[in-house]
C-alpha cells in the first residue's frame, strides 16, 4: 500500500490518497476484526455528551451495507473532514453494542474520489437493469387506453425522465435504496397490478397499471445522489414525492390533446394516495378499486424487498431468527436466499427468455 499526501485548496484538509483497493465489506466485519480499508461517508452526526464534551457518530458505507460508530476523540476536527458521499480511509475495530456490530474507530482520513473504485460503494438492484427497462416497455405496449399509453411513452421514452429513471433508487434507506431501485420497485408493483387486475372484476387494468409505474415518479427530484449518498432535495423536503409526482404527471398531460380531466385526476389520486394512510405521508386515503390495490401491492413489495435484503445477507440456508426488526416491528423466521442459476442454453437455438426471475 503506498500512500501520497495532497491538499484541498478550499479547506486546507490535508487527502490521503492511497494506492489501495477495497478488501473488506461491511457484511464481512465481525465482531473482534481489525480493519484498515476505504468506505464512503453516508452520515455523520456531531453531538454532545451530558459534560459538554463533543463526540461524532459516524456512518460508513460500502456496496454491502452499512455501519456506524463512535468517535470521542477530536470530533469537531474530524466532523470537517467527512464529507457525506466521499471517500475515507477506517482504521479501527468492530465490536459488538446491543448485539448489534459498531464501528471503534481510531483513525478517519478523507480520501479524493477519483483515488477509489465508486463501484465498490454503491449498491446496485441484483437485476440486470437494460432487461428490466425491456419488460417495462414490453408493458408499455400492453396498455390500453390511448390517452395513458400517450402518458406513459412521454415520460418512459420521449423525455429526459426516462434515463434517471433507469439509474434512480426507489429510496433513501429501508427498501430498494440502491441503483435501478426504483425502476425495479416499479417494474415488480406494474407486474402484480396487471395481475390483479385480470383476478378482480371491475377493476381498470391500464389506469392501474399506469399507476403502477408513476407512483414514485417524483422521487427522481425529490432525492438526488451526492458522491455515492441518496439526499433529499430541498425540494423533496419541503413538498415530499407524492406531490411533486402529481405536479409532474399533470404537466405531462397538458402536453397531450384532449386529455381527460376524469382520467387524470383518478391517477393524480392513485398517487396521492399510495401510501395508504394520512399518518403515512399520504394527503388523501384510497378511494377508489384501483387505488386500493395499489395501495396494498406498494406496502407489499417495499417489505419483500426488506425481506429479501435480510435473506442475502443470511449465510445459512435453514431457517433461523433474525435480530428484531424495527422497520417491520418483529423478529423474522428465514432462511439465507440462494442465488437463482441463469437457464442453460437451449438446444434447438431459440432465444431464451430475457424475462428476470420473480423477485417473489
């Protein structure tokens, strides 16, 4: 490992670019490990012990997870070197607080980002994300309301969304909070819409589905990625994804002739009212079939998405209790999620399916 000293003009912080690569991940620290290795900044907290003495708690990152720890030492010093979504240098040990590993950290030294891999940092969808922009506009084809089919290709193949859209996570934390996150969140709710949709009567397959796949749309401004962290925009703070997908959905239809009143204002209300509850962020509850299942099917997918984040990260097959889980309020019987192999080629020299394995 060689390491070289260069200064940052505008801070006077002194980087430590190092010549190293990336050897241990957050998921591999256990309990008693020493380590010396480069993560990226998610959070870092400056607060006070009750004598008045500042500490900082400190959240690295890595494309397996996360960790966090606390600094009692030359906190306020340190507080200005790490930077949210940049690089630094860990020198420490794990040990284990509340059954639960935590970082004690001796050392941190900020590092140029240009000095490390940003792939082994930033955590990315399991799914191949060109297939799963495919099957999307395998559905697109599907709808078939003319009005919503006019909709979905603006914002899916006409405008600047779609790119972001392919690369934008789904969220800042609990479920599909990593690259292709949203497109795959939304790919898997318009699958189970369509679904449900055949199953119910009555039900308007292409609103829902249309639902489906725009009910996070202002996620793509309500967070943005600095260096390798998911932010909020102030933007995002101050008006939340809910209202500003409904702004946006509402100036994608003024650009199309004729579009129906009727029909915008029941998908402004699908995502208005996605997250169920007023208690839960949304401004209005369910109201309609449609809403309803999209309603459920969101809250179900985000949580099999946390599920199988637990799973992957089990290292045993059988089943076994997991730690008690916050989000979800509950310990977890599970077992390690085995990796699905990819078909072996066809004899006859037909295209196997491009279509990913269910994520259920």
């Amino acid at each position: 490992m060689i390491c070289a000293v260069e200064r940052r003009e505008e801070t006077g912080v002194n980087l430590v670019c190092c010549d190293m690569k990336k050897e241990q991940f957050v998921t591999e620290l256990q309990d008693g490990d020493r380590f010396d290795d480069l993560f990226l900044v998610k959070n870092v907290k400056l607060g006070e012990t009750r004598a008045g003495k500042p500490y900082l708690v400190l959240t690295v990152m890595d494309k397996s997870g996360d960790i966090s720890g606390p600094v009692w030492e030359n906190a306020e010093h340190l507080n200005s070197l790490c930077r949210v979504g940049e690089p630094v240098r860990v020198k420490g040990s794990v040990q284990l607080y509340r059954d639960a590993p935590q970082l004690k950290i001796d050392s941190v030294d900020p590092c140029p980002a240009d000095s490390v891999d940003i792939g082994d940092f930033l955590p990315a969808s399991p799914k191949c994300r060109q297939e799963m922009a495919q099957d999307l506009q395998d559905i697109l084809r599907q709808v078939a309301n003319p009005h919503l089919k006019k909709l979905l290709n603006y914002f899916f193949n006409k405008s600047h969304w779609w790119p972001l859209f392919q690369e934008a996570p789904a969220a800042k934390t609990i479920h599909h909070a990593y690259i292709g996150g949203l497109l795959e969140h939304s790919l898997s709710l318009a699958r189970v819409a369509g679904f449900l949709a055949d199953h119910y009567p009555g039900v308007d397959k292409s609103l829902l589905v249309a639902g489906a796949l725009l009910h996070d749309i202002g996620k793509l401004t309500e967070l943005e990625r600095i260096g390798g962290a998911i932010e909020y925009t102030s933007g995002g703070r101050l008006k939340g994804h809910l209202v500003i997908g409904c702004e946006m959905v509402a100036e994608a239809a003024r650009r199309i002739k004729d579009f129906p009143q009727e029909l915008l204002d029941q998908l402004q209300h699908l995502i208005l009212s996605h997250h169920g509850r007023l208690e839960f962020g949304s401004p209005t509850v369910p109201m309609t079939v449609e809403a309803f299942i999209l309603s459920l099917t969101d809250d179900l997918d985000a949580k099999m998405n946390q599920i199988e984040q637990l799973r992957r990260k089990l290292k045993s097959e059988e089943l076994s209790w997991t730690e008690y889980q916050r989000v979800l309020e509950r310990y977890l019987y599970l077992g390690g999620l085995r990796e699905q192999q990819a078909p072996s080629a066809p004899e006859d020299d037909t295209v196997p399916s491009r279509r990913q394995p269910s994520l259920f």
